[in-house]
C-alpha cells in the first residue's frame, strides 16, 4: 500500500449519520442502474458509441471505457481488451477521462 510505504496516515472514511448513509446507498443504486440502462442502450443500438463519447450525461461519463466496448454486439471481453491496448487507453479509464486523441482513434479503430 503506497500509505504503507510513504509513512503517510490511511485516508479515514467520511463519518456519515445512517441517514445519509442509507442516501448515498440509494443515490449509488441509482447510477448502477442508469449505467446499466446505457449498456443496453448501446447493446441495441438506440446510443451509438460517439454519442456516448460526446455526451454531457454524467452517468456516460463514469461508464469505463472497456465496458462500453464490451456492451456492444460483436465484442466480447478479448476483442474489447485488444481495443483498448491497441488504442492506448487504460483498462481503468471511463468515458469522461478519455482525451480528444483517443477519442478520435477510438472512433476510427470502431469505424474500420
């Protein structure tokens, strides 16, 4: 652990009344589930993938990358891995975090 190694104190976790707690449960359910409306989405073919790219909608953006690959027909976990590992993003990275130039070579590659 890198607080291990530097010495430094482990971030503590906010302290939350239960009502809260319970309002950050719901508020996370939600945006599991607006997620999971947008892989169907792209699934279907009703979202394309450079609108998802372009979109405002903060539940897009916290979408990974690698699942909205997966998400599409056609792709499966291998050939999703290899986009991204040929594109040049990290298996990590969501759809806010992407720059304009992998956007634009993720738009190619999937054009091709």
């Amino acid at each position: 652990n890198a607080c291990d190694r530097y010495g430094l104190p482990m971030a503590t976790p906010p302290i939350l009344t239960p009502e809260q707690r319970a309002a950050a449960l719901v508020k996370a359910a939600e945006a599991r589930a607006a997620r999971a409306i947008i892989k169907v989405q792209l699934k279907q073919g009703t979202l394309s993938v450079a609108d998802a790219i372009v979109s405002t909608d903060p539940n897009v953006g916290k979408l990974r990358v690698l699942a909205m690959l997966e998400s599409l027909p056609g792709l499966g976990k291998v050939k999703a891995r290899k986009i991204m590992e040929e594109v040049g993003i990290a298996d990590n990275r969501k759809i806010q975090g992407l720059g304009n130039q992998q956007k634009k070579a993720l738009l190619e590659h999937l054009a091709k």
